[in-house]
C-alpha cells in the first residue's frame, strides 16, 4: 500500500524581512554611490566629510530615534487585565 502523506503546513511569507533586507540593500547601493567629500558646517564646527559618512549617521540617528519612539509607546500601552486609570 502506498503511504499517504500529510500535506505540510505551509510558511507565512516573512514579508517584514523581506522589506527591511531590501531597505538595507538600497540603503549600501545609496552609500556607495555617494563617496564624494562635501563641507559640513554645524553650530561652530566646519568640516570637509565624505558624504556617504553624513548618510550613515543620518540613517543610524533616524533608526535610534524611531526605535526609542517605538519602545515609548509599547511600554505605555495597557496590559490586558489591568484596569487603565
């Protein structure tokens, strides 16, 4: 007799990676194709900087702010099962 096999549960599309690899992707495409030096002038400091290292803290400063705004409002939100006040 022939087995009869289950058929298998099938996977989610992780799309949540899929877009942050795509974004990352694009974002080291948008680095290395930016390498010229610009000056930079911030309160008293002036600087000649390589623009793609502008962009890079720019993005990292971007991500930490959101992470801390995200992190903000998951620790203000009621609990289920605790009375809100």
């Amino acid at each position: 007799m022939a087995e009869v096999r289950e058929p298998r549960e099938r996977r989610p599309i992780p799309w949540r990676l899929i877009c942050e690899a795509l974004v990352a992707v694009l974002a080291v495409v948008f680095l290395l194709q930016n390498s010229e030096s610009t000056k930079v002038e911030f309160l008293f400091v002036h600087a000649t900087v390589n623009l793609w290292l502008i962009i890079l803290v720019s993005m990292v400063l971007g991500a930490v702010v959101a992470l801390s705004v995200n992190a903000h409002r998951l620790k203000r939100r009621p609990k289920p099962g605790r009375p809100q006040h």
